[in-house]
C-alpha cells in the first residue's frame, strides 16, 4: 500500500525520494519495475537517484541492471556523479565506466546533441577501454544511432577521444583509423539500406522491397534477445548477420513516446519462418502485443 501514495495522487519529486530513501534498495526496485512497465519516466528517474546516492549505498549490479533496462537513466549518473577530466572522483564508478559508455551510446537517439557533451565528459573513459572494447563501441554506435548527422558525430567523437592511445604508434594511430573507416562504411551501408530522418525513423522508400511485419517473441532468460516470426511467403532480404531496424507499427494508445518506436538488432540465427535478434536497445515492455515493420539495414558480417 505505502506504494500507492507515489502514484495516486502524482507524487512530487521531494516526496518520491523521502519514501524511497528509507526503503531498502529490493524495495526501491520493485517501485523502478512498476515505473517502467507503465511508463512513468519521471518516477522511475527519480527513484533510480535513490540508490545511487549516497555513493555509499550504491551497489554495481543493480546500478548496471537499471542502465540497461532503461539507457536514459546513464544521464542520473552523470549527473550526480559528474566525472573529472581523467577520472571518475568515486571508486564506485570504475567497474561501470564501460556500462556508461555503452549506454550514452544507445540513448542517442533520444538524447541526440546531449550524448556527444556526455562522451566527451567521460573522454578519459574511452581512451581507457581496451581497443576490442572499443571496436566493439564504435559497431554500436554504427548499429544504433540512425540520424546520419548523429552518428557521424558520434563516431568521430569516439575517435578524438583515443588521440593519447593513437600518439603512441604508427601502429595504433593506423588501426584506429582503419576501423573508423570500417564502421564509417558500416553506418553508410545502413543509411543506403533504411535511410532514416533527424528523428531516427525510417524514411519510406518508393519502389523499395516493403519491409516484413512481424510479432516479436521473447527468449527465455535472455533480455537482450528476441524472435521475430517471419511469414514463409513473404520475401524478406534479411538473412543471419543483417542489422535490422524495428518499427512500431501504430502509436501506442497510452503514448508513452514521441512517435513510434524504433530499436535496431543484429541478425544472430535463421531458420525458415523465424529470425532470432540480438537487440541493441531495449524494447518497450508491451512488445509481444505489438506488430512491428522490419526494415533492412544492411549486413555487419561475422565481425559483430
């Protein structure tokens, strides 16, 4: 019961956090599920400060299982633990700063100029993460953020950020700008395949192929992963290895988003009638109940 008075009437910010700061954290995360199975950002956002401040009372594991589930709350972070020119001042954050790359990465769609001041916030994070780390943001960041003026801002952000890495060797200045070629190419193919507006939504292509409409199923205990159910007698280009974009097909009735849903994946497995997706952001939670188009993006090979 002592859950509803944060709902009904809508509660204040100041009385969200005095409840849930003498609340244990398992109780602070059942009010985060509740938020984000009903879209309540502004209370979810509020609640998530509860168990990241104090410092002391922050635990890794649940801090990173919230980032995941919901990428925008990398920016509570952020702010409540602004990180210095070289370093993040709390020891807390060492064992997370790739989780907060990772996830300033996926929410720029939806942050757009933002995300680039927080990469370069956390600049001394980058050049820290070893080069298969960052090989593997620099696919993200290509795989995930659509308005072509993002991600190429996103991409060369991450490059000016390894300048020190790059200084050290001929060696290492040539495979930076060899993967930044790659994924370069990697974004264009995309853009090519499923061009999309400044919004991140896939443009209509006259004369293209329409893309498939599908039902996404969950996999067991794999929260990144879904599978699309693809009619055996529609063709479709996309095979194992394609990079996908899936669309909402109508605007949810509770209007939980400023226009329709739009999260890209990886092709990870094919079979007749069933693609089964690594998803590079997470899917709201109604997505069983949705129909959803899937567009074709590309391929990204047996690199991804």
């Amino acid at each position: 019961m002592w859950m509803k008075e944060l709902f009904i009437p809508k509660a204040s910010q100041e009385k969200v956090q005095t409840v849930l700061w003498n609340k244990d954290v398992k109780d602070v995360e059942k009010v985060l599920a509740l938020c984000l199975d009903n879209h309540a950002y502004d209370e979810l956002s509020w609640a998530f400060y509860t168990i990241i401040t104090p410092i002391q009372r922050m635990n890794d594991n649940v801090t990173r299982k919230w980032i995941e589930r919901h990428p925008p709350l990398v920016y509570c972070l952020l702010k409540t633990h602004s990180p210095t020119e070289d370093r993040f001042v709390s020891p807390y954050l060492v064992d997370l700063e790739l989780t907060i790359i990772q996830n300033i990465i996926k929410s720029a769609n939806q942050s757009g100029v933002a995300s680039l001041v927080a990469l370069e916030k956390v600049a001394a994070s980058i050049a820290r993460v070893s080069m298969d780390e960052y090989l593997h943001l620099l696919m993200l960041a290509s795989l995930s953020a659509r308005s072509p003026e993002l991600v190429q801002e996103v991409l060369l952000v991450l490059h000016e950020c390894r300048a020190d890495i790059m200084s050290q060797s001929p060696v290492m200045e040539y495979a930076h700008k060899h993967a930044l070629g790659i994924t370069f190419d990697r974004m264009e193919e995309a853009a090519d395949e499923c061009p999309c507006n400044d919004q991140g939504q896939p443009k209509r292509v006259r004369g293209g192929t329409p893309p498939a409409i599908v039902r996404l199923v969950p996999v067991p205990n794999e929260a990144t992963k879904v599978i699309a159910h693809v009619r055996i007698d529609q063709p479709t280009p996309v095979r194992i290895h394609s990079h996908v974009r899936l669309q909402a097909v109508s605007d949810p009735e509770k209007g939980w988003v400023g226009g329709k849903a739009v999260v890209d994946a990886v092709v990870i497995m094919a079979k007749q009638g069933e693609r089964v997706l690594e998803l590079q952001y997470p899917l709201p939670p109604e997505f069983a109940q949705m129909q959803w188009r899937m567009y074709h993006a590309g391929s990204v090979g047996k690199s991804c």
